[in-house]
C-alpha cells in the first residue's frame, strides 16, 4: 500500500485520511481531477480494486475519513469487485465517494450515505462537510441515470457540481486551481548525444511535425552542426512532405538491398534541405515494417552517425521486432503523446515494456505536445494524472500552434519559415536550444581530438 505522507501545516491538526481507489488510466484521470481540489495536508493511499477488497477488511481500514472509488465503467468493468469493495467500504466509519464519468450506467447495490459525482469537471468538494445536499443512495440492482436524465419518482437527481465550477472559473478564483504535487521531470544526459529517437505512443500526436521542425531548428542554430533526419515509416512516412522533398527512387531501392548498403549508396539516398540539414525519406512504395530487420538498422544509424552530428529518428507509433533496436541505439528517446486516455492507456503499455525490457533506463524523456494556450482545471486534472501515470513530470510542454501548423505541413514549409512566431515553432525553437549543447561532434568522438 503507497502511502504519500502529510505536510503539517497551520490550516489543520488532523490531515484529512484518504483511500484512493481505482482501476485503469480513465478512471485514474477521473480521481485525479477530484484528488487535485483536496487540501495539501491530506494523507492518501492508493489502492487497486483487487488490493483495497484485502485492504479494507483489515482494522488499519478504520482510520480512514474518506474512501474514494473511481472504477472502470469500459468493457473491462468488473461489477462483482465493484460491489464487494463498496460493501466492504460500507462497513466502515467513513464517508464513501463514487466517482463515474458523466452518462455511466452502473448496476450497484445501495449503499446508505453514498455520495455519487459525475465528471470531471467536478465541483470543488469540502471534505469534512454535512451530507445534507448528497444523494442518499442507489437503490438496489438499479442502474445509475446519466447526470442529465430525469429523476424517477421519490428519486434525488444527482449533483454533478457543473454550475458551481463553471462560476468559479468564470471568476479566475484562487480557490479553483487544483493543488497538485508537482511532478520533476528528468534531466538531459551528461555525455554528449549522436542519436535522438522520437516515438510516438498514437497516431496523430504530432511526433513528425516535432522531429522535422526540430532538425530543421538545430541546422540553423550557431555554432552549425549536421544534421541528419531518418524517417523509418517505411509504409507511411511523412518527414520529406513535411519539407516538400521529392520522391527519391534510390530509397527504395536500398531498402530493397539493406544489407548491401555502403556508405556511397547511403549518400545517394540523402536529400540535402540546407548545407547541414540532410534528410532519409521514406521509400516512394508501401513497404513492409519487418523488412528492416535490427543488423540493418544499426546499419543504417552507423552510417548516419559517420555523415552528421546528430542523426534524428523519426520513428513509426506502432512497434516493431526493431524498435528495440532504435530505442538502444538512442542517447535520448522522446515520447510524444497529447492529453488525452488514448495517449495515457498506450504510454502505460509502452512503459511496462520498457521497463521489463529495461530499454530505456534514464533516457526516456516525455514531450506532451498541442497544450492549450490557456489550460482549465480539467485539463490540467488531465495532465496530473497522466504525470501520475508515467510517475514523472512531462520533459517539455509544447503548445498548440493551431491551423497554421498544418497549414505548414500541407505545403511542405518548416514552421520557421511559414509562421516564425507561432507558439508551436517557440517551443521547438526552445528545445532545440536546450540540446544545441548536448550535440556530439563527429571529430570529437570518432578521432578524439578537438
């Protein structure tokens, strides 16, 4: 049991004693954005629903004020343990909280007392208030409405708070920014980098758009380094359209014969943007993901590293029998993910095999990319949780440039040229000055001498 101990302060004797209950990142992002509005002081413990069905029948259990359960209510929902942990929560001294996201239906036992809240948003709770305006509870078998459905005779509609939380931000009131431990996120590796892979954890997060923009950022920054960007989608790779480079036939030919590449036909198969930016496009034809097999890739990456500086890879979201391979390979691995489950639910997976494969101990570094110019309190519940999740702060936080930056995309321009002051392109910009002084030097690391 993971229990976060209080900070005594002036406001309270007796920190406020919590259990935390859920299962799934949905359902982990529903209790963080309560958690968040929950005095500093307070002592939490995390459970499972598996863990707090053994936790709650022990006599520890009777120190709890509050137990708060956000279960999953997807496909994988287990009605049975759902029903047992509010039993066994029901048994004791303590205020009971269901948290379920807004429209669940939910077939429960009644449970006298039991508050029910529907969001995020939530209302901004007080934790040691009367009960007068709660729900008294479910009836028996019964499903639990939406929030907006009318209330069935002799029934009390349940609150979900939207009003309340809508005047708060309405107002810009102090009371209404979630109070969150704050995440560190990891810091750059010492010994200079050669090799950075970019992975996204879906499709569509943006993970091309930050590696093209980048290496384009770092081959114009003084003093000049190569650079050298590797699409490796060999199926639907877009770096080259994203700087408007032509169909390169040769390619496609050497993935045809990637054990037979040199350094000469590698050369070919460079298209030159700039005097220190050249790029590896993806193959003209669909080809399949398993024809790279993980020699041809450190083929590949040991001819980028002997032609640049640095060498970006801009990896496919989808992994492959190589992407270990790259992951090895790279001083620096960035996630890239957005603010929402599907981000959260695919990190979650990516980690564990990371983890179990121990691919990426200290050089994993998460980008949380189209961050929105003015975050409210669901959204930055979001970002918490997902923190939460990854049990690290995110590496940087890029905003959303907005149309302008698939407008830029679309006609194959970097965003330094087509929106130089678009706050997507800024945070690139600053990213790339951040690694500017990481960047290995070809001379330095392959003669040793200055």
């Amino acid at each position: 049991m993971l229990t976060e101990d209080p900070v005594p302060t002036a406001e309270s004797d007796a920190p406020l004693r919590i259990c935390a209950i859920c299962d799934g990142f949905d359902a982990l992002l529903r209790m963080s954005a309560w958690l968040a509005h929950l005095p500093a002081n307070a002592s939490r413990s995390d459970l499972s629903l598996t863990e707090a069905l053994d936790i709650l029948h022990q006599p520890e259990a009777q120190d709890f004020d509050q137990i708060i359960l956000a279960p999953d209510t997807g496909k994988s929902v287990a009605p049975k343990l759902v029903t047992g942990v509010l039993q066994a929560a029901a048994s004791l001294n303590c205020d009971l909280m269901l948290l379920l996201p807004p429209g669940a239906r939910l077939t429960l036992p009644q449970i006298p007392g039991m508050q029910i809240h529907y969001g995020p948003p939530f209302a901004l709770p007080d934790p040691r208030a009367d009960h007068e305006a709660d729900r008294p509870g479910i009836a028996r078998d019964e499903a639990l409405p939406a929030p907006d459905a009318a209330p069935r005779p002799g029934e009390v509609a349940p609150q979900t708070g939207r009003p309340l939380l809508t005047r708060l931000l309405r107002r810009r009131s102090v009371n209404a920014a979630p109070q969150t431990r704050a995440f560190t996120a990891p810091e750059l590796p010492q010994q200079p980098c050669r090799i950075l892979a970019f992975q996204p954890v879906a499709g569509g997060v943006g993970a091309t758009t930050i590696a093209v923009n980048l290496a384009v950022e770092l081959s114009r920054l003084s003093p000049p380094s190569d650079i050298c960007l590797i699409d490796l989608n060999p199926q639907f790779g877009n770096a080259g359209t994203y700087l408007d480079l032509p169909v390169n036939s040769r390619v496609t030919d050497a993935y045809r014969q990637l054990s037979a590449l040199d350094y000469d036909s590698f050369q070919s198969c460079l298209l030159r943007l700039s005097d220190h930016l050249r790029v590896f496009t993806a193959p003209a034809e669909i080809l399949p993901v398993d024809g790279i097999s993980e020699r041809d890739l450190r083929r590949i990456i040991a001819l980028a590293r002997d032609s640049a500086d640095l060498v970006l890879l801009d990896l496919p979201h989808l992994i492959t029998d190589w992407s270990g391979t790259a992951w090895a390979e790279a001083d620096a691995i960035f996630t890239t993910s957005r603010a929402d489950v599907r981000s959260a639910q695919n990190m979650a997976r990516l980690l564990a095999l990371l983890r179990s494969e121990r691919l990426a101990d200290g050089r994993l570094f998460h980008l949380l990319n189209m961050v929105p110019a003015r975050p409210d309190a669901g959204w930055t519940a979001s970002r918490y949780g997902f923190e939460t999740g990854l049990g690290a702060g995110f590496f940087r936080l890029l905003p959303d440039g907005g149309p302008e930056v698939g407008a830029a995309c679309n006609s194959g321009t970097p965003l330094w040229r087509a929106a130089p002051d678009n706050p997507l392109r800024k945070g690139i910009l600053g990213l790339g000055e951040l690694l500017a002084p990481k960047i290995g030097r070809r001379h330095l690391n392959e003669t040793g001498t200055a």
